[in-house]
C-alpha cells in the first residue's frame, strides 16, 4: 500500500494516478520491539531493542521520567507513551495533504482486514520551518553530521549486531513540546547563553564579555546566510573551549565533536526535526514543540547522549537551569520511541519483510555471500 502511494496510487480509485512532482513522498518502516513478538515472525529481535535501549514508560499517574539520568520527563498529563508500538511508519512529503493521505490509508488498509493483526495507535504530524528555525527563534539543526561521516554513524557494520541487520539502522523518535511563555521571559543574552549560538547570525558562543556571550570574529563569513552553509559550514560545529558557562549551552552538551564521528565515544546521530502546533486547553492555548527523528548505527549513541554527565545526562535542555529555571523544565515528552530500519536487501517485497516470515524472492543474478546493501 505505502509503496503504490510513493507511485501515486490509492487503492480505492483503481487506474487514476495522483499527481506527480514536486509532492513526492516517502516512506520508511520502522520494526518496534513488539513487532518481534508477533506470531509468525521469523528472526529474534535486534541487539539495539533490547530492553536497556529503550525508552522508560510513562508513569500511569501521569508524568515520570524518559530514561533514568535524564533530565526528560514526560508531561504531567502523559499517562501512555503511545510511541512505543510494534511498529512505525515516517512518511515525508512537500505536500501535507499526501502525508494525512497515507495515514488515512493506513487506517483503510487495517480496517478491511476482516482479522486484522494491528490497529492504528496515533500519529503525530510536523513540518520544516521555510526560514529553517525552530519555535524557540534559534536556527536548528547546524551541529547536524558531515555528509562523509554520515554513513559510519547510521549504518550498523558487520558484528555489532545481528547478521540480518547490517545495513539496517535504528530509528528513535522523541516528540517534545516547548514552554514558550518561559522560554520568552529569558533576555535574548540568557537565550544564547542557553543554545550556545548567537540568535541572529547562527555563530557559535565561544566565550562570555562580562555577563554577555561573545562569539568570532568574522562569524559570519562576510555575505553569507546561515541557512547557505549549514552543516558543512562555519556555522555547523561549534569549537571546544574552557569556560566552564559555555560548555554548559545546549550545542556543547550535544556535540562534543569526538572524532572519528563513527566511533562509539563521538556519542554522533543523525538528526532531523520537523516542528508541530496544536491545540491545547490551557495557555497560551496551543502546544509548539518538535518532532526529534536520529538515526544511528545503535541506539546507545543517543541515550548516552542524553544520559552521561558532561553532555545532557540530568540537563533538560542546557544552560545555567539552576538560575534560570524556566531551563529546567523547557521540554516535556509526548511521546518516544526507539524502532529498527531494516536493510534493503533484493528479492524482498519491503524492507524486514524476512523478519515478518515474508517469502523473499531470490533476484536473478543472485551470488552466494556478502551483506545486504545499505538502507537509503
């Protein structure tokens, strides 16, 4: 179903294609742990879903922790994590309307399963801002990983887990709302000494002028945007230093910059951030928040990120949350989740579709050995 959506059919209007284009879409499946314990599923579940790899359940009183050392909990009124399911599907479009499209067919397709085996839990939509900023003002995403380095930190190499996942990956989804009414009451110098960028020009904070973050100069490089050379850019990797103010921000908690970046220590992801707005009953009389999606070759990377002291392990967000304790409680959880992505391997009808006891069809030109290739 989700792959004739990708080629613009519905299968409820036989022989009309949708339009094409610009609106393209994609899907990717993600296996949860549940998924494994399905009947019928033919392989053991992957070493990144075991139990200590994922995330806590939320406190049926409401509220409670994400994971033990963290400074994440989920919001009082969070009695279920509904994130954690057996399985999820991420699906990316230029066009809402193809995205509540697939949802809805999702729904269509378990619903004419006189038996069916899953029943659609939630969903959660989001977008990418067009000026490439998130709700809290500041430019998102800059510490984001080198195109080279992308490769040795999503994809899981041979004897780190089990022989059918290399190439695979794994999936974690962290759905985190944002107080803003807090997050404004902050003086423009408390926000940039709370991110560790400057809130205009996107420079990296490299040290303090009195009270006052400083950063470079010739940050940024005479003519350019920040939007024009994130990631590979001088706006991409904030640089070490000493003081121990700045080290406390938020980009020199998630990103130290060990290198090799696919080395387990480097603690590097890949990360993607879609941002929501939706209605809530009490002020500001919306909830704005972001969608975090990372993908890395284990899901250790990402909890050790936000569990180790000295990186984000008991800060909510970064920061001096002692002084400024709107920081302290600036994100709450909504929902989370940690799925494998299975490798795309040929003569399969859908990635992991092996796992699920799927016959798999060998391609002609089929050759005894080698690993699957690598997930797009």
């Amino acid at each position: 179903m989700y792959q004739g959506l990708e080629a613009g059919q519905v299968r409820d209007l036989p022989g009309v294609t949708l339009p094409a284009g610009e609106d393209e879409m994609s899907v990717l499946l993600g296996f949860g742990r549940n998924a494994f314990e399905l009947a019928g599923t033919a392989l053991e579940r992957p070493r990144g879903l075991a139990d200590e790899y994922l995330f806590r359940s939320a406190d049926p009183a409401g509220g409670g922790p994400l994971l033990r050392g963290s400074g994440l909990s989920y919001a009082p009124d969070v009695r279920a994590n509904m994130a954690t399911e057996s399985f999820c599907a991420q699906v990316i479009a230029q066009a809402k309307l193809d995205v509540e499209r697939a949802i809805v067919e999702t729904w269509k397709a378990l619903a004419d399963d006189p038996q069916p085996a899953l029943e659609l839990s939630t969903f959660y939509l989001g977008n990418q801002r067009n000026d490439h900023r998130s709700w809290i003002d500041f430019h998102d995403g800059l510490s984001n990983l080198r195109s080279e380095d992308r490769e040795s930190v999503i994809a899981i190499g041979p004897g780190t887990d089990e022989p059918w996942a290399v190439g695979g990956t794994y999936l974690a989804f962290m759905r985190l709302a944002v107080d803003l009414p807090g997050w404004r009451g902050l003086a423009r110098g408390e926000q940039e000494l709370a991110v560790g960028r400057d809130k205009l020009t996107g420079c990296p904070v490299t040290g303090l002028d009195g009270l006052l973050p400083r950063t470079d100069r010739g940050c940024p490089v005479a003519g350019t945007q920040i939007f024009q050379s994130a990631n590979d850019g001088p706006f991409a990797e904030p640089p070490e230093v000493d003081d121990p103010v700045v080290r406390a921000v938020h980009v020199q908690r998630a990103n130290h910059h060990i290198r090799p970046a696919g080395d387990f220590g480097s603690r590097r992801i890949f990360r993607q951030g879609y941002e929501f707005l939706e209605w809530a009953p009490d002020a500001p009389g919306f909830r704005a928040g972001l969608n975090f999606v990372s993908f890395q070759d284990t899901p250790a990377r990402l909890l050790k990120m936000l569990t180790a002291g000295g990186w984000l392990g008991g800060a909510n967000f970064g920061g001096d949350e002692d002084a400024q304790p709107a920081l302290a409680s600036l994100l709450s959880v909504f929902g989370a989740g940690v799925y494998f992505v299975a490798p795309v391997v040929p003569g399969e009808p859908f990635p992991g579709a092996a796992a699920l006891g799927v016959a798999v069809a060998p391609p002609a030109d089929a050759v005894t050995g080698g690993a699957p290739a690598p997930s797009e």
